[in-house]
C-alpha cells in the first residue's frame, strides 16, 4: 500500500509536537540537577564542586526551560524548538563535566533522545555538536584532570587518551543510533501503514453495512444464507439472529415458509420450485444473481432474488443473500410500455408488431375450428387525403377501426397492419355475419369532413380450410378481400386502375 506523504509528514509533525513537549519537561526536570549535587557536596561527595556551580545549573535550566517553553508553545513543531532543547541539554552536561561532575555514559544521552525525532538531521546536528562540546570539555578540564592523575605527564597525553576513547565510543553509539533510528522510522511507516490499513478497512466495512443498511431499506424482505455455517438470518430484524438450516430434511428456510402463505395459488409451485434451498447454490452457480417475479395476494407483483455474496474458487456460493421486493407498479408500468409499442396510436387497435407476434405464436400450437382470420381495406382512403385532406383521411380511418372494433367486440382482437389495412383474429362460427355487421356499422357511418366509410372485407376459417397453415389462411383472407374490392369497384362504375 502506497502512503499518502502528505498524511506521514502530519504524522511526524505531530511526533515531533510531542517529542518537543517531553523535553521540555525533561528540562524542568533537570533544574532539580542543582539541589541534587548540592545535596552530594553536602555529604561530602562532591568535594570539588560548590554551592555556586549548583545555583548556576538550575538557575540557567530553569531560565532556558522556559524559554523552550515559549518557543513550544509559538512553534512546537518547529525545528528551532527541536535544536534548543538538545543544545541546552547538550550545554547542561559540557558546564557539569568542566565544573568536575563525573559524567560519562551520560554524554550519549542527547543524540539518545534525539532520535526520538525521527528526523537523521537532527540526529546528525546532535551527534556534531555533542562530540564538538565534549571536545571543548575535556580540553578545558585536561590541566585539572592531569595534576590529579599521575599516570598522565602532560595534558595532551590526558586529553589524546580521554579523546581516544570518547571517539571510538562515539563512532559505534553514531552507527548504533543510524540503526536504531532506521529501525524506529521502519516502524513508524509500518504502524502508519497498518494504521491507515485498518481505518480502510473500517471504511470499506461501514460503507458495506451502509449498502446493507440500505438494501434492507429498499427490499421488504432480506435474508442472509450462510452455507458454510448452514445458517439464515434477517437482516431486517433489530435482533438479526441466525437460525439454522436442516438440509438434510429442509427445502426452503423459514423467510420462505413466511412469504408462501401470500403467494397466488396458481403460482405456488414455481415459487417452491424457486425457492428450493437445496437446488439454489447449483442454480447460482458461477452466476451474481437469479431472480423470478411472483404474486402477492395483498400487495401484488414481489420479485425475489438470490444474490451471490462469496463464492469457492468453482463459483459455488457460500454466502447468498436472498431479497424480496414489491414491483406491483413496475409491473404496471411495463404492461402499459408494452401495451403502448403493441398499440397503434391513431386507433386505438392493436398494431402490426403485436399482429406478427401472435400469428408466432399461433405457428406453434394448433388452430380451433372457429379460427378465422380477417382482412379488411378501407376503399377511396387516397382519393379522400388527394381531395379532403388527411385530416379528412384520419377521420375515415378511425371510423372504419369503430366499426370493425364494435362488430367483433370480445370475439377476438383488430389489428391496423397497414394505413387502411386492418386484419383481425376472431373466434366465431359466423364469420359471414361479422362481416355484415361490419358493414351496418359502417353504412351508419357519418364523419364530420366525410358522409361514408366502405370498406372491403374478406376472411378465412380453420374450418373452411382445415389443412391450411396461418400463412395460408391469411392468403385466403387476402384473396376473399380483394374479390370484395372488385365487386364494389364493379358496383361503383369505378376503374380500379385509375385508383
């Protein structure tokens, strides 16, 4: 995982805001470094040091502890607040070195601490400076140091041998400190790693539980199926307990067994069949979702679905999720947009698409005896939209659609396949007598830009032609049609060619 450099340097900013507010109060601690060595000097431990050194050492801790004090509380991650407090630790031990304070270990104590940082600059101004101030110490103190010890002739060799060790002492706590500090950074990146790791996580899963929240919101019903504890829990209950799936005797869960009690009788089976626990993992197989829309005997159309939420590496599904939603006005919705695109706008009647789509489906079954199929053309429509207009047109093809509508009523369905087509599908056994009555109506017929609607009229029956297909029928139909245009043609004294 990549990290967001800019949240890091936040992250050691604020690091480095705290490091600054701990030294801060170890520099007040250090003020208590007088009355100590006072107290030593008393009891005769201290014999080279006096009373004045002590005042000094917490006078100026106490003088720079508030200074830093300020600078922190102005600038607490400022760099300036870092290097103030490490050289005035750094001065405190260099004034009580050369005031005959035996430090030694001690002297490592400042880069110590500056490590803390997190910051290899800092840590390389501490190791500089404490290495120059321990220097300058045992230089300044090398003529003390040297009348004092009588293995020492002069004070360059003190101060050479002292150096030597301070040196080398330096050189592997300097490696010592790269180490540690590389270690403790690795550390750092890696907890803020981990850190921001988890708050993802976190994130991920709230934004999870949000879209469960929401889909139990959105569906009426939610079901979590766990396959692998063989378990089923609602989702929409404030308990959300898991009960127990048998499916050695159990086909459907008890959400199932709730919801079946409302579905349509004669829509039962197939939800059994659906909702069949046992079959559902092979039917999701390698598949998100299933779903099957059903009838609810109160509040209509539910669509129910089978969601895959964790699978095996085969695509079987461990963990599903199962839905159910109302879509009684969706369904609605659908049967008017399939209503409309079957429709024809002008009539009213069924249309040339939904005319194709049930002579389909009468291809594949058998045709009744009173099957009879019509054809119908409305005579003089171009003579009518040449002279009148096609406001006068349209009038003339909705009343002709009028009277074939009226006639055939709830014997069949009227199709417009044509601009004065019109074909219908009709269940009787007196075909001859709706094709009369079709010519009542429109002899009654009045307009407001036309007087009369004629209209030529032909149909084939199954039983007529028993043998014939729906293709052949519709020939027939076509062929009787025609015959009629041409008697009334005859009748007219018009020429059919001219027309």
């Amino acid at each position: 995982m990549e990290i967001d450099m800019t949240e890091y340097s936040s992250f050691l900013r604020d690091n480095r805001i705290k490091v600054n507010g701990y030294l801060n109060k170890v520099l007040w601690f250090f003020a208590l470094a007088g009355p100590a060595i006072a107290s030593g000097i008393k009891g005769g431990i201290f014999k080279d040091i006096s009373y004045s050194t002590c005042l000094i050492i917490s006078a100026s801790l106490i003088i720079m502890s508030c200074f830093h004090l300020l600078l922190y509380r102005n600038y607490p991650s400022s760099t300036l607040t870092c290097v103030f407090a490490l050289t005035t630790l750094d001065l405190l031990l260099a004034y009580m070195s050369y005031s005959h304070v035996s430090i030694f270990i001690t002297w490592f104590l400042v880069p110590l601490l500056s490590l803390l940082f997190c910051d290899k600059y800092l840590y390389f101004y501490a190791v500089i400076m404490n290495y120059i101030l321990m220097f300058l110490t045992v230089w300044l103190s090398a003529p003390y140091e040297t009348a004092l010890r009588p293995e020492y002739e002069t004070t360059a060799s003190y101060l050479a041998d002292t150096m030597s060790g301070f040196t080398i002492e330096s050189i592997v706590m300097f490696a010592s400190g790269l180490i540690v500090g590389k270690l403790t950074v690795g550390y750092y990146r890696d907890l803020f790693e981990q850190h921001k790791r988890i708050l993802d996580q976190e994130k991920v899963m709230e934004e999870k539980m949000d879209i469960l929240d929401s889909m139990a919101e959105i569906y009426d019903n939610v079901n979590l199926i766990d396959f692998v504890n063989n378990t089923e829990m609602s989702l929409r209950d404030s308990e959300q307990k898991k009960h127990g799936i048998d499916l050695s005797v159990q086909t459907h869960t008890l959400m199932n067994q709730r919801i079946k009690k409302q579905v349509m009788p004669d829509q039962m089976d197939e939800f059994l069949t659906f909702t069949n626990i046992k079959t559902v993992r092979s039917r999701l197989s390698h598949k998100k979702l299933i779903s099957a829309d059903f009838i609810d005997v109160v509040a209509g159309w539910f669509r129910a679905q089978y969601i895959t939420v964790d699978s095996t590496l085969d695509g079987i599904p461990n963990v599903i999720i199962y839905t159910t939603r109302n879509v009684d006005e969706e369904k609605r919705r659908e049967e008017h947009l399939i209503r409309i695109s079957m429709t024809d706008e002008m009539t009213r009647l069924f249309n040339r698409r939904c005319y194709d789509e049930d002579l389909r489906e009468f291809r594949k079954g058998t045709l009744s005896d009173d099957f009879v199929l019509f054809s119908v053309d409305v005579n003089g429509l171009k003579t009518i939209n040449d002279t009148k207009g096609h406001v006068a047109g349209d009038e003339l093809i909705k009343g002709a659609a009028n009277c074939i509508a009226l006639s055939v009523g709830n014997k069949g369905k009227v199709y417009r396949t044509g601009g004065d087509e019109f074909m219908a599908v009709i269940h009787t056994d007196e075909p001859e007598k709706i094709r009369g009555s079709i010519k009542e109506k429109a002899a009654e017929w009045h307009g407001v830009y036309t007087d009369e609607v004629t209209m030529s009229i032909g149909y084939a029956s199954h039983k007529e032609y028993p043998d014939a297909s729906i293709d052949d029928l519709e020939h027939s139909a076509d062929a009787d049609m025609y015959e009629d245009k041409e008697k009334f043609y005859k009748e007219h004294g018009i020429e059919r060619r001219k027309h």
